[in-house]
C-alpha cells in the first residue's frame, strides 16, 4: 500500500519512508485513496506584495485579513516538493531569515526586506532526498532530521548567513548527529538546550534525548519509550495552573492514537503522567500550548478522512495534568485536513493543507476563525497538498507558509 500511495503521489506525514539499516518503529498506516491534486499555477506576472482585496490575492490566492507579501516556488528553489519550516532572527541586527524544508535539502531566505526577499542557498540533505524533512533553532543554529535513510541529525550555523555574496550557494553541515539514521521530527526546549527527536528506529520511536548545549558538539543523554511510536512532541518548563508540576520539564507527546504528557525533568528516568484518549480518533499527529499553558490544542490528521468531518481542531484542558480533559472541539469551514499548528499570543496559527493558513483567535479555550490565506486554491479536499507548516514567530508580524506542491510564501496577516 506504502508503494501505492507513493506512486499516486500522496505524501501524508504519518507514514514512514523506506527502511535504513537500523529497522523501524511500528507506525499505523491508514488507507488513503484520495488522488493526486493539481498544484495552482504561479500567479500570471504577480507584483509584490500582493494585498488581499475582496477576498482575493494577486487574483489568485482565496483569503481574508492577510496580503500575500512574497513568494518563490518550487523551480526557484531547485525542489520537486515542499514540507517544514521555521525562523531564525540574528541578535546581532535583528535580520529575519525564513528555513524552508525541501526534499533535497533546507532552503534560507532572507527575508529582511519582505519587499524583495532573497534566497541565500541550501543545505543539501545529508543523503538522498525524501518527502520529509524537520527543521529546529537554538542558539544561532539549525538542527535538521529527515526520513532519509541514513541522515541522523545536521547541524548548521546560520552565522554563515550574514556574509553570503554570491547566492544562491550551496551550505556545507557544521556537525552530524549519527547516533540514530532516519528520524520524524525534533523537538528542542531553548530554556534547558536539550533536543528530543522522535519517531527514530530507537527507543521505539519515542524520544532521543540529545545535549546541544554547545551546538556543533551534540552528546547523547538517554531515551525514553513511552510505549509507541511518537510522531511529534512539545517540551517545555512547565509554568501552567498545576502547582504540583510548575517548574519541571514535561514532554507532550502526540502518539499517533493518543496523547502523552512525561515528566522529563530527570533525563535518565522520566515518568509517565498521563495518557489521554478522545473520540474519532484518526491520527494523533501534533499539539500546542496555549501561553498560560492551561490548554493543549491538537490536531488530528486523519479525522476529516475516516469520519467525513470538517476540519476539527480538539482542546484540552490540562489544569490538572494527572486528569486532563476535552475541554472543545473547532470545526473549520472546509473538509481540509490540519496539519502543524503554533501559538503565539492569544492566536493559534494552522496550517491546514489545501486550506492553507488558517489563524484561530484563543478565547478561554475557544478557537474561531479570524483570517486565512489559502495557498492551495484549486480546491479545499480532505487531501494531503497544500500548507505542510507554518512559523509565525518573527517580531515584523510576517508568517511563513511552507507549501508541499507549490514553494514558500510570506504572508502578514492586516491586524
């Protein structure tokens, strides 16, 4: 089936690339049929930026509340497909750069003047191209995993940046993590300087604890089962309403068909606190925060396909860490399927595939709707094109779109 689905050209996140050496983390794979879409063509002769005016951009572009400021596609970018992304800002001058995953390889763009963004280059992959690729900061460095066989952990100074003359060049690693090959996705909690990439052939897919306190020197510490295969995590010192928790390091793990939250403050021996279940579970596949960290909110990636929902968003109220509860459910407009979602003030920011960006006001554990940018116009279908993640990280207020079919886009939401 694995074959079938590649051959239609379906990539959704959840399953797993080809075998390396080191074998491989049992990971459900839900029958998909749905077939391949048509990415949108590139807007005829577009001028940037392009502002969302009744409800369209650059003619092409569905949205509400947010002008397209930029965008390269996948030519530009030497890429056949698209998949991750995250930021980086320089403390020394506060330049914004964009991190692209591609299939080949991790793109940076510097984004300082949104006007006229320029793409710097690439890291290539480590070793053979693959559909997935996860993209981290810290400390001035970014830390990338992929599927790909073989690939363990890069590490590249993004220092390098700053001095870049001719581009696009092509980036050499600063170090290679290659105590595991193949890995999902990485996890880094910047207040303690540790990483947790899952989803390895190692510790059954549950996390691989690695120091990189001094970036180009990264050291093994230890791994922790939790049980099942965790597809994607987020770790952080905990500063929410439970008083019997405030100040450790906990992990929450999205586990394919639950969630779990693991106190990882002591490395070496961890402790389950909680596991937690919910109704039409599809794929469990990731989860935020809210900043109080009263809430959890969670996307499932196959709810839309096996239950014929719109997309569904679930929130959990995680007052009481040993007891959580399903505290709401958010339907979307559009039976697209949701993918990565962050939180950044009182907004949940979603990449919702053929949806595209979806920005989600927070009210008391309430989401609703409150603009879009649909980077996948010929149509919203529960299928796996379109928005794979976004970053709405950057002081500026611009966002990144990284889209699976059609290449990067920079976006800013009107308020």
């Amino acid at each position: 089936m694995k074959k079938f689905l590649l051959l239609l050209g379906i990539i959704p996140c959840f399953i797993m690339c080809s075998d390396d050496d080191e074998g491989t983390a049992t990971v459900p794979e839900p029958v998909q049929e749905d077939p391949m879409q048509e990415p949108p063509p590139p807007p005829a002769n577009a001028t940037f930026p392009a502002p969302c005016v009744d409800g369209l951009a650059a003619g092409t572009y569905d949205c509400n509340n947010i002008d397209l400021i930029y965008k390269f596609n996948l030519n530009q970018l030497d890429a056949n497909s698209g998949n991750d992304c995250w930021g980086w800002t320089d403390p020394t001058n506060g330049r914004e750069y964009a991190l692209m995953g591609l299939d080949n390889g991790t793109a940076f763009i510097d984004i300082s003047d949104p006007s006229a963004p320029v793409y710097l280059g690439k890291l290539p992959t480590e070793t053979v191209s693959s559909s997935w690729r996860d993209i981290k900061v810290y400390k001035d460095h970014a830390f990338v995993v992929s599927e790909a066989a073989g690939h363990g952990m890069q590490v590249f100074d993004l220092t390098k940046l700053r001095s870049v003359t001719t581009p696009p060049a092509t980036f050499n690693t600063d170090a290679v993590y290659t105590e595991f090959g193949k890995a999902h996705n990485i996890v880094i909690n910047e207040a303690t300087g540790f990483a947790y990439v899952v989803g390895t052939s190692t510790f059954d897919g549950g996390p691989h604890i690695i120091n990189i306190q001094n970036p180009k020197n990264p050291e093994f510490v230890g791994g922790y089962s939790l049980g099942d295969y965790s597809h994607d995590a987020q770790v952080v010192v905990y500063a929410g309403p439970d008083a019997a928790y405030q100040g450790k390091e906990l992990l929450i793990g999205s586990n394919a068909n639950k969630i779990v939250i693991v106190d990882i403050t002591d490395k070496v021996s961890p402790v389950e606190i909680a596991t937690i279940t919910y109704p039409q579970t599809g794929y469990t596949h990731q989860g935020w925060f809210t900043e109080d960290h009263r809430y959890f909110i969670l996307g499932d990636e196959t709810d839309e396909l096996n239950f014929g929902l719109n997309s569904r968003t679930l929130v959990f109220d995680f007052s009481d860490l040993e007891n959580p509860t399903l505290y709401s459910e958010y339907f979307g407009p559009t039976t697209a399927i949701d993918h990565n979602g962050y939180v950044h003030g009182n907004s949940y920011y979603m990449a919702n595939y053929s949806a595209g960006l979806r920005i989600l006001d927070i009210n008391e554990g309430i989401l609703q709707e409150t603009a879009f940018f649909d980077s996948f116009p010929s149509n919203n279908n529960a299928s796996f094109n379109g928005a794979w993640s976004v970053f709405p990280y950057f002081e500026s207020g611009h966002i990144i779109i990284s889209d699976i079919d059609s290449g990067f886009y920079l976006v800013k939401p009107k308020y």
